[in-house]
C-alpha cells in the first residue's frame, strides 16, 4: 500500500498573529472557530413506580451515574429525581456536588407507588428548571425521562409538554421493557418527548439493556451542548487569545498548550478473568451491581488487546466463560446470563481452579499474555488455610491478582489479612475495599488505570491543538479527535451507511454535518510513530450491509489523522515475516508447519520472506500453503479454520472469516491441492473496511493419524465446531491439540487509472481548502475521500501543497 503521507492532504493549525481586525491568513476566509461550547443542565427523572423492581432499579442508578460520568467533563450540571404516584426532588442544581455526586445518587432510594410521569414532569420543570434551584439562565435545558410502563395520567402531556417547551427544556423519553411494544405505549414516548422522534426516543428491552443506548444518548447531549458543531466569528486584534481547554472542539489559531495525552506504546496482550463471589451472603440485587461493575471495567478495557473469562464460586466454582469462548461482540450477554449460584465460600479453591482451569491454552489463554486475575468477595473464607499453596500455585504461573473486598466484614484485622493474601504485591496496588457493592464503580477507574500499566499503556505530555477544513473538518484535542462532514457536500450519502476502523463506532447527524466525536484510543484508531509525531489515524468508509467487514470495492474513503509532536522517545515493533512453527505433543514428537504464500497458482516459487509485508492487488488472487512436517509417518494435516485480521492475534476482535470448522466460507476461496500433509488455497485479495493497513491471515490446524474414523481430520467439513473423539488418558493420541499459525503482514497495492480531481462536482468529489500559515503546532491530515459510481476506478495520488 501507497505511504499514507505521500497521498493526503495536510492541514496545519497555527498560532496566529493578528493586526489590524484581520485573521492570520485571507486564505480562511477570515474566519477562526470559537470554543462555543454552551452550558448544559441535566435533570435525570427515575421511575420508582411499583411495576420497577429493586434490582432494576439499581441498574437504572448505575446508567444514570455512567452517563453523568461521560458529560461531567464538560460544562455541565445535573439535577435528580424520581417519581410513581408522587414526584421526589433528590438533587437540585444548587446541591449536585461535582465531587460526591456518586454518593448522592447511590442514596436515592425507590419510593414506589403509581405511575403519574405528566405530574412528575410538570414538577420538575416548575420546580427544578428554575433559577432557585441553581439553574442557570444561559444553559440548555435538558430531561431525561426514563419509565417503564404508561402513565396514569397521559391526558395531561398536552400541557405538560407545552409549559416545557415554553421554558425551552429539551426532552428525552427512554422506554423500558415489553410495556414498549404496544402502538399506544410508543405514542406516549412521542408525546413525552422532544421531536423528531429519532432524536429523542429510546426504547429498549429491559433494564440491562440501558448501557447499550448510552453511547448515543450522550453523544445526542453533545451536539446540544456545541461539542461537535461549533460557530464562526471574526477575529479582532483586541481580542485575547483563546485557550485550549479539554473536551471542547475549539480550533484554529490558538497559542500552543501542553496537556496530558494518553497512547499506546508496545502494548502487551492481557487475559483477565473475573471472580464473582456468588456465595450465600451475597443478595440477589448486589449480585447484579457486582455484573454491571463487571461490565463496565471489561467495557473500558476492550479497545486494548485483551480477552476475557468470567468465573464464580460459592461452595464449589462454576467456570461460565472461557478465553476461547469469550465474544467480542456478545461479552454482555455472556454476563448477563450468568445466575448467582449459592452456597458457602470457598474462595481458595475457587482461585485453583482459575488457576488450573483458565489460565491454560486449551481454555484460550494466551501464552505471551500478562494473565490477571480480578478476585471479588464479600466475606472471608471457609477455605482460607489453602490460600499460601494457592497463591504460590498462581505466582508460579506469573498471575497478576487484584483482591476487592466488598461490606463491612472487611473492617477486621483478619479479613484484610485475607484480602492481602489473595492479592500479588504492593498491597497499595492490587487491594481494593469498598464499604458496599453500590461502591464498586468509586473503584474502576483506578483498577482500569492498573491494569493498562501492566500492559503497558503509557503517558506522555505533548503540545495540541486542532485544524480545520470547510467541508471536511478534523478537530485534535487533548484526549479526544472529532471528525466533521458537510452533509451538503455527500449528497444521497446518510450516516447510517458509514462507519469506523472499529464498525461499532456509528456517525451521527446535526441536520447539517455527518459527526463523530471519539477518545484518540477509541474506535479502532491507530497509532503511528514516525520518529518526529505520534499519528493517530482513523477512517471514515461507506458499506452497504452493516455486516460486512471486508469490500473489493472503493465507493467513500475519508482518512483522517491528528498529529502530535513528540517530546520523548517512542520504541516501535514492525512486523516482519513469521517463520516456522514447532510443536510437541505425546504420540507425534516434535513436528513444524511451515505457512508460505506463493507466487502462483503452481506453487513452485515461495516468495521472498524478506519482501515481507507483500503487497497484492485489490481483487487479484492470493496463493498459500500449509505443510506439516512430522517424524512420524501416515499422518495427514486438517485446516479446521482460517481468518484475516489486522494483527496475528487469533482473537482479533475485528476478523473475517475465510475458513469455519473445515468448511469454506469466503466464496472466492479455491482449495488447489489437499495431500495428506500440505493444503494448497488461493482466495481474491480485499482490504478491510476501515483504516488498516496491513492484514494477517491466522489459520488453527490439527494433526491426525491418517485414516483413524472419528478423527476432527477424517470428519471434515461440519456444520458446527467439533473436536472429534474424546481421548481417554489411557489411549494413544490419534490427533494433536489444535495450534494457531499465521503468516503476514499482507498490504494492498491499490490499482491506477485516472487522476482523481479535486474540484467540486454536484455529486462527486469534495471540494476541499487547506489553511496554511503561521507556525506548525498540531496537525491533521484528511486524506482525498473517493466518492464515485460502482464500478469506476480509482487511483490515490498526492495532492499539491500550496505555497506558504
């Protein structure tokens, strides 16, 4: 693949310098953008109705307090109440403390009752949106109404909803449960919300479901606050420079800022396993705190190159999910669906069999993994002479452990003793108490901030700032970059066809731009060194079904990048060719498989392995082989799955497959030889949907004595993932375990044709302007988006910088 920097296009920010009520440069039309972030005050309206019950309502707490999270950052207030028959102020404005507001959320306790929601939001717009109740004239207004069944007073939203808009107060209805379903329910969500109805209305399932929608409901409050969407003003002399603050997209020609500015550097693989006390002592409500606190820490962790496993024990240990079986994709149902199952407390052996158990290959663990083991209890052990034995056990594996103690049983001498028996050195490191389980979520950051420095996360101080372009706009902040595209300029084009490097990261619309507001480190960004900046790029592609990952097409492109300058140094891993991989296992010995690619289809010429990454063309075919190489004879070689992914991790998160349980799946896969030790494929070339340059190929394999029924070898293709016969100790093996291999990196060479033009056609490509001036501070890069008719060709060239 072509140097990204040889093909896109710069945009540099400045620091201005300006006279006489001019801007810096005539170029930009005179214009800098504002940091117009506006204020915003929340209010959260709970149902505490009856039909609610107590866990619920606990998990409608933990996504009110996730999504207060988010948005404190910016500026920002919050308000809470609930309702059922009667409407309860718990926080006003005036009393919502920035940093206790944690504690005054956890107080609030279910009323229950009747469901009136018109009387409560006609409470709460009179007696919360007021300048008594430390609202302040110039914010917006924002309700959040969450509910989970219709009200007995609906009549009456006419007139409720009318006194709100009156005092400008945006609404939003959140509908939760089956109550949802029915056309009259979702009438009343229409009626309680603002309009249109796509903007301000979410239903969900159940009460779990919440932390799916919160995501989009703050990105929502984003756009009203001025996040993303910012204003133009002229710039005067007599103006003071404006400052770079954090969270706000402020842009061109600010004064150099320093600011702390979180990256990936030579960051290690992590299997983490989670522990759950599920012993009898622990009540049904706190078991599902201690699920969502589960999930939120797994959430926060998922963008680095981690993989999970989910365990709980009582009496004895239930194993629910292992490293092979976790999804990346379908993790929270995994959890979800995990019953609490009772009993005593035999934290000891529980931690044995994790131990024995997970921390293995056959379970998925991986063996250049750090491996961390996360210990939740809620009291001591029946067990506890066993923990010297079992720690030694861990410590002999190099198993990280982090102890959390939850209650007050943890307030005696001998049960942090415990605590600190469980857990690996320094104590102030890897022990946590909370006085309850509501308190888990005082914790995450901190364990999240610990377990990213074991993989190896780093920090680094750097000066940023941000740019601008009139239809394409990349915004660099601190911790964040923002992606801006005029809707006018990408016409029969909506954001619901265009997506990210990490395809669950959507776009969103104002009415006039398609947005994205994303973490550096979100979103599948990656990372560049060139040994002068860090690069953190994404990119923004079109599809047809969401479902795809893969394209042998090009219709949009947009790369974006911001660029920092670095002030320390940076060690970068490249990859390179992978050589042989060797084996050993009882009744084969010691054996290799050799994965080659090759030039043609007759498999006589291997390519060079110092050519490596090779590059293919979009579309064309693609040769490789798998031998096995064994001492011993009459065995035969079984390819059981093999997948493209932007690393050889063979749980990549983002992957496609192209082998499944020995059966082809990518249709243009051709299977040229099968000898009982080689296997011969070819497949058309492809490049994933987003900003990945370069594409591994990971294949697991199986050795099997030929010709042995019931072999995975003999059984071939199969509609679902089977091992073949189960072997006893006692029997000789008649096939090996199941090895992964792979063999890149892989780039694609895009193909030539005409030059594509950079002025302004009604349907085609962008017009884009680059501001050019002053001295560089930040950068970033927008690449040419091709926007074009199936079927045309493409060619990505440079594009001309003008003269400075």
């Amino acid at each position: 693949m072509m140097n990204p920097i040889a093909w896109c296009l710069f945009v540099v920010a400045m620091r201005c310098t300006a006279a006489q009520g001019t801007s810096c440069s005539s170029s930009a039309t005179e214009l800098i953008n504002r940091t117009s972030q506006a204020a915003a005050d929340i209010v959260f309206l709970l149902d505490g109705s009856g039909s609610v019950a107590a866990d619920q309502f606990l998990v409608m707490k933990t996504f009110v307090k996730n999504v207060t999270r988010s948005l404190l950052q910016f500026n920002t207030s919050f308000a809470f109440a609930q309702y059922s028959s009667g409407t309860s102020i718990h926080v006003t404005f005036h009393q919502f403390q920035r940093t206790g507001w944690e504690n005054q959320v956890d107080s609030i306790s279910q009323i229950r009752g009747g469901t009136n929601t018109a009387a409560a939001i006609q409470t709460v717009v009179n007696s919360l949106f007021d300048s008594s109740a430390g609202a302040r004239p110039d914010a917006h207004r924002i309700l959040i109404v969450l509910t989970d069944g219709q009200s007995s007073d609906a009549s009456n939203y006419p007139s409720v909803t009318a006194l709100a808009d009156g005092k400008n107060i945006t609404r939003y209805a959140i509908g939760i449960g089956s109550a949802f379903s029915s056309q009259s329910a979702q009438d009343e969500l229409r009626s309680i919300a603002s309009s249109p109805e796509s903007d301000y209305v979410f239903r969900v399932d159940n009460f779990e479901a919440l932390d799916n929608i919160s995501s989009r409901l703050e990105k929502s409050i984003m756009v009203l606050e001025g996040v993303i969407a910012t204003t133009c003003s002229p710039i005067t002399a007599s103006e003071p420079p404006v400052t770079a603050i954090q969270g706000v997209t402020s842009a061109t020609c600010l004064p150099v800022a320093t600011s702390e500015l979180t990256y990936h550097t030579n960051q290690a693989a992590a299997d983490i396993a989670f522990l759950l006390d599920g012993s009898g002592s622990v009540a049904a409500d706190d078991f599902i705190v201690m699920k969502t606190f589960v999930k939120n820490v797994t959430a926060s962790l998922l963008e680095f190159n981690t993989s999970f496993a989910f365990a709980q024990y009582s009496s004895g240990t239930s194993i629910h999910v292992n490293f092979h079986q976790f999804q990346r994709t379908g993790w929270e149902n995994q959890v979800d669906s995990i019953s609490q199952i009772r009993g005593g407390t035999n934290t000891a052996n529980a931690i044995q069999t994790v131990v024995n158990s997970l921390f293995d290959s056959s379970a998925g663990a991986r063996p250049d993994a750090h491996r961390i083991l996360i210990v939740l209890t809620d009291g001591q052990s029946s067990d506890a002479s066993n923990y010297p034995s079992v720690t030694a056990l861990a410590d002999g594996k190099n198993i990280t452990r982090y102890a959390i103690g939850i209650g007050s049983a943890f307030s005696s001498q001998s049960a942090q003793d415990e605590l600190r028996s469980i857990a690996s050195s320094p104590e102030s490191d890897y022990v946590f108490r909370v006085d309850n389980f509501e308190a888990l979520d005082n914790i995450s950051s901190r364990l999240e901030k610990s377990i990213m420095a074991i993989e190896g996360v780093t920090r680094v101080c750097l000066p940023t700032n941000t740019s601008k372009v009139p239809a394409v706009r990349v915004i660099c902040m601190e911790k964040f970059m923002a992606f801006e595209l005029e809707r006018s300029a990408a016409i029969g084009l909506h954001e619901d066809h265009l997506r990210l490097n990490d395809p669950n990261c959507t776009l969103y619309s104002n009415g006039t731009h398609v947005l994205v507001n994303m973490s550096l480190t979100a979103c599948g960004t990656l990372m560049e060194d060139d040994g002068e900046y860090l690069i953190f790029k994404n990119e923004v592609t079109s599809f047809d079904d969401p479902n795809d990952i893969i394209t042998r097409r090009h219709e949009v492109e947009i790369e974006f990048c911001c660029k920092y300058p670095k002030r320390s140094g940076v060690t970068i891993e490249f990859d390179i060719h992978r050589p042989s991989h060797t084996f050993k296992q009882k009744g084969f010995g010691s054996f290799t498989y050799q994965f080659e690619f090759f030039q043609s289809a007759q498999f006589l010429q291997m390519m060079d392995p110092n050519t490596y990454p090779l590059d293919f063309i979009l579309g064309d075919m693609m040769y490789w082989q798998i031998e096995a190489i064994c001492s011993v004879p009459n065995t035969e070689l079984f390819v059981e799955s093999c997948i493209a992914a932007p690393s050889d991790n063979p749980n990549e998160p983002l992957s496609y497959n192209i082998i499944e349980n020995g059966c082809k799946v990518d249709e243009t896969v051709q299977m040229y030889s099968s000898h009982q030790s080689k296997v011969q494929l070819g497949m058309k070339a492809f490049k994933f949907l987003g900003l990945h340059d370069q594409v591994f190929i990971t294949c697991s394999v199986i050795l099997c004595k030929a010709g042995v029924p019931g072999s995975r070898c003999s059984q071939g293709c199969t509609n679902s993932s089977v091992s073949g016969h189960r072997i006893s100790k006692r029997e000789a093996p008649f096939q090996t375990a199941k090895h992964y291999i792979s063999q890149g990196p892989l780039r694609l060479r895009r193909d030539v044709a005409s030059p594509v033009s950079l002025q302004a056609q009604p349907t085609a490509n962008m017009n884009l302007v680059v501001v050019v001036g002053g001295l560089l501070v930040a950068v970033a890069m927008v690449c040419v988006l091709i926007y074009k008719t199936r079927g045309s060709k493409v060619k990505y060239e440079r594009v001309p910088s003008p003269d400075i």
